[in-house]
C-alpha cells in the first residue's frame, strides 16, 4: 500500500516536473528561435519599440502569439505600468495614433482631466501669486487618470485577444520582479529621499541600501491592484476598491478628486491631425494635444525656409527652424488648448496662406527677439514621458505616447495600490504668463477649468510615403517631443537616413520662451554655437534630447524597429515563418 502511494506520488510529482520543463521549453524556444531584441531590429514582420526591454519582448511575443498591434501596445503599456515606473502608468493618461491595415486613421484620447473641484485660481496664493511646487509636487498636482479607460477603450474597438492575456504578463512582472537597469537604479537612488517623504517606509521603490543594476523589483500592491482590475474590468479602477484607495489617498488633499471625477472620467476618440508633405502624409494628435498642429505647422515652413538648400544641422537649418519653432510655440501658447473647452482654431492654423504669412518676418541672417514675435492673429476670428510604436504583419501601426509628466510623476504613490499618481496638472497655465516645469506658458485657452484637459506636446505620429505605410514614431521630453519628433521625420524623409542614424543625430530646440536654443551637449561646434550668438540667439545646453522609439517598414515590405541610444529604449521584432 505505501509503495503504491509512494509510486502515485512519484507519478505525480513527474507529472508536475514536466509540465513546467515543457512551458519553461516553450517560452525559451519563443524567445530564442524567432524573437529578437536589441537596439534596433531588422528584416522582421512585426515590430515594437519602447522605453524598456522587459515591455519590448511582452510587446513581441504578443505579436507572435497572433495577437495584433493594438493587443501588443496594450500588453506593453501594462508592462511598462510596471517595470518602467518612472513614467509608464495606469494613474497617468496619454494618447494614441493609430493605421488600421486598411488605410484608416484613428486617435485616442485618454489625457488626465482637471477634477471637479479644480478652479483657475486653486495653484495661487491670496496675492495671485504661484504657490510653490504645488502643481508639481502635491496631491494637488494629479488629474484624473486616463490611461486604464483608454486601454480598455482601445481594445473594445481593436483587440483580438481577451483583456486578462494582455495583462497577466504584466502582472508577471509586478509579482515576481525584472532586473533593473542601470538607469533606473540611479533615479530610484537619486529619488529615494523624495519619495520616503511622500509614501513613508513602505513603497517598493525604496530599502534601507542603494539599489543596484540588476537589483529586482517587485510590486505585490501593483500586482493586486492589476490582478483585480484584470478580474473585474476598468470599473474597478473607476469605481471599485482601487477607487476607493484613490480616494482614501486623496483625502490627504481635502477630497482632491471625488467618486465622481473617477467614475465619469471617459476616453474620447478624436479627429487625428493630417498633413501632406512631400508626398509623404504625416499623421497626428490634435487637441488637447499641440503634438500633431505644431508638427505640421513647422513642416510647411521648412518648404518655405528653403529647406532644400540647407545642409542637416548647419548655421542656416538651425537658425530657420528656431525661427520657425518660436512663432509655432507662440501660436501654440495661445491658441491651443482642451477642444471641449475652448474653440481651438485648427484649420486656421493649418491653413497655408496663414503659415505663410508667419514666416514672412523671419530674418535669414538675424534672430527675431522672442518678446517681439507675438502669437499670430486670424483676421474677424472671435522630465518623464514615455511612447512606444509599433508595427504588426497585417500593417496595422500604433504610436503611442503616455505620462505621468514629471519623474515618477507627482512622486505620491496611492497607499495600498502600488503606483504613482501624476503631476499633469502643471501642464495648465496655472497663471497666465508664467512658466510651467517645461518653461511653457499660456493664457485662457489652457487656464485651469473642472473637468478639462490640459494641453499636451505629446506628439505621436504615424507616416505615410507614396500612399503606403512607412513608419510610426513619437518620444518622451515635454515640451521638447515636438521638435524631437520634427528633427526625426526630416532626417529619414528628407535625409533620407536610416533609422538608426535618424534617431541618433544630433538634435537642437527651441519654444519661443525662453528665448534660448538648446543644444545637445558637446554634440554642437562651438564654433557654430559662436555664429548662432552673433545672429543673436541665446545658445544653452541640455544633456539629451529626445528619446525615440521608431518602427519601419522597410523598401522590401519587411519591418524594422529602433529605440533611442540615449536611455534604456530597446526594440523586439518577430519572424513568424522561423517558427512555424
Ligand atoms: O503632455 C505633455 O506635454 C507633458 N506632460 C509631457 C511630459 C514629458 O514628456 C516628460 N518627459 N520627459
């Protein structure tokens, strides 16, 4: 009798044993035999880029399970909630743009919303002046979130995968932890005493040492939280227990937010923002974003500033596009703002013979002082993001950028939930004519009102060339993703680079105020940065600029992905006829 109990539990043990061999098998043998990963991919059918290589090889293998693009950006945006915390997010928002195989173009709106109690004077003291860091660094600083709506909202409309597979890798990651990078151990150091102050002791971002590269982080309270979202679907962060913690944690900022702002927060499909170029088409965000507006904008000038003459990144490109930048960012600071609140005149600012009349002023050898260039006028006319585009093999394209805003955004962490609220309410003009953390300012058509969105730079973008699929793109760098993603599409369209070099060049910006030019450091003659000076530009420096994430079709139909050298941004591409 105990023999055969002991043969029976022998069996079963056996049983068990292969069981996880052969899973354990499968999952190496998907990753090895036909998914790669690095910093750019090539010669593949479908491809994903984003900030973080754990989301890139979810993205991946969700492609290669036969799930589309949209299932694959949804898997990853969980991922990243996760494993990139520095601004991947469900207490974030963002936006997407996106191709249907069939030619179609559809945009998504999931930007946070200022919540009910929100008012225009709610960030000055009783002088009318701003109170220090209260957008930025307080339970103040948050809007409502957006991003769980719009992933929900997104895969109503496009998925085809069930929610629960989409996200149980990303509760993976949260239960059992991912090596961190060595980038993300230094923030999380560089932070550590910032964010013992706001959460207490008891986060998992914070131990009583250093954290170190390869160190594990694991989530318990994201991987319930996302475990109970996945079980009972988005009303559980809207008006379920997450809610509640959302509340619970609110009440430290006299109710800050209400079930209301929580429960009536809707995503919005909107009209995505389109432009022809060169016979290429360009494909944006509108409002409440500036992204996909001021792209086209400054593609029309570079037509009338002569672009064809200029060499990449010499003193006559440079100086042109800081001159076209500043009255683009001018018109951006007074025009633009929350559709739904305030009538922002697209057509007249994409109209050509405006765009043209903007320019007429611009000196070709002398800048034109920022406090001189005002927004233009239409006669009788009442530091952490993060983006990840992908590509799958039917042709579908995604690009799709979300935030926290800041680092770790508002660096509050919802007390039994696990992650970050963000601070995107400083993204507002909190007081007309004053700079925001991006040196941004703004007037009526982006004040602080209940219920609305705040303006937004995120710009991500999708490419057509000669009527086909070509490329989708888009980056973190607040107000600084425009020209980020502007320097991108002329140095593949018009430079014709590839987009390794793309991404890699050299970039420059500029925003109308402060009336700076900043360079990416020791990447510009300082011989150039001296003649640029002497036409009167102000020239800074900033560390980087732009972290892209790219993805590709390449000219015989196959695609190819890249993420940007100057962070952790990493591509995964799959070959499904290599493992068939
Ligand atoms: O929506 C915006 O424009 C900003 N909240 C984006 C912030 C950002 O990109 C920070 N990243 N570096």
């Amino acid at each position: 009798m105990m023999i055969r109990s002991f043969l029976y539990y022998l069996m079963v043990l056996l049983g068990l044993f292969l069981f996880a061999f052969c899973k354990n098998e499968g999952r190496s043998d998907l990753r090895e035999s036909s998914i790669e990963l690095g910093k750019c991919v090539w010669d593949k059918e479908g491809v994903v880029s984003c900030a973080h290589p754990e989301a890139a090889r979810i993205g991946a293998e969700i492609l290669q399970q036969g799930g589309n693009a949209f299932d694959a950006a949804i898997a990853m945006q969980w991922a990243l909630a996760v494993c990139y915390p520095e601004a991947g997010n469900i207490g974030g928002g963002g936006f997407m743009v996106a191709r249907k195989s069939d030619g179609s173009y559809l945009s998504l709106d999931f930007r946070e919303s200022a919540p009910a109690a929100a008012h225009r004077a709610v960030y000055l003291d009783s002088d009318g002046e701003r109170i220090e860091a209260k957008s930025t660094d307080t339970h103040y600083a948050a809007g409502v979130p957006g991003t769980v709506r719009g992933l929900y909202e997104c895969h109503r409309r496009l998925s085809r995968m069930d929610m629960p597979s989409l996200i149980d890798p990303a509760i993976a990651l949260a239960r059992e932890g991912f090596p961190l990078t060595a980038r993300q151990a230094r923030y999380l150091n560089e932070h550590a005493e910032t964010l013992r102050e706001r959460n207490g002791a008891g986060t998992a971002f914070t131990r009583s040492g250093e954290w170190q590269v390869g160190d594990s982080l694991r989530q318990e309270d994201l991987a319930a939280t996302l475990e109970r979202i996945s079980q009972a679907g988005e009303e559980e962060f809207y008006s379920g227990y997450t809610a509640e913690l959302i509340l619970a944690e609110m009440r430290q900022a006299e109710a800050w937010f209400q079930a209301e702002d929580l429960a009536n927060y809707r995503a919005h499909w909107r009209e995505p923002i389109s432009c022809d170029w060169r016979g290429s088409k360009v494909v944006g965000m509108g409002p409440p974003s500036s992204g996909g507006i001021a792209l086209c904008q400054l593609l029309a000038m570079a037509d009338l500033l002569g672009l064809d003459s200029l060499q990449h990144n010499d003193l006559n490109y440079i100086h042109r596009f800081v001159e076209a930048q500043r009255r683009v960012y001018a018109d951006r600071s007074e025009h633009l703002g929350d559709p739904d609140f305030y009538a922002v005149p697209v057509e007249q600012l994409l109209d050509a013979g405006y765009i043209a009349a903007r320019v007429l002023d611009i000196d070709l050898l002398q800048a034109s002082p920022s406090a001189e260039v005002l927004p233009g006028q239409f006669a009788g006319e009442s530091m952490e993001t993060t983006h990840l585009s992908l590509i799958d093999a039917e042709g579908n394209a995604v690009a799709v950028t979300t935030t926290l805003n800041g680092l770790y955004g508002s660096k509050i962490v919802v007390e039994g939930a696990g992650f970050f609220l963000n601070n995107e309410m400083d993204d507002f003009s909190t007081k007309a004519g004053s700079p925001n953390m991006f040196g941004l300012i703004g007037g009526e058509a982006n004040a602080v009102e209940a219920g609305k969105r705040m303006l937004s730079s995120m710009t991500p973008t999708i490419v057509e060339r000669d009527g086909a699929l070509f490329m989708a793109l888009g980056s973190p760098g607040g107000s600084t993703i425009i020209t980020s993603v502007l320097q991108t599409l002329l140095n593949t369209l018009h430079f014709d680079m590839p987009p390794d070099s793309a991404i890699a060049a050299a970039k420059f910006h500029s925003q109308w105020l402060p009336d700076k030019v900043f360079f990416e450091e020791g990447r510009f003659r300082g011989g150039l940065l001296d003649s640029l000076a002497a036409m009167g530009h102000t020239p800074d420096s900033l560390a980087s600029l732009g972290r892209m994430d790219l993805a590709v079709i390449q000219p015989d139909g196959t695609r190819c992905a890249c993420g940007d050298l100057r962070a952790d941004n990493t591509a995964a591409g799959h070959r499904a006829n290599e493992n068939p």
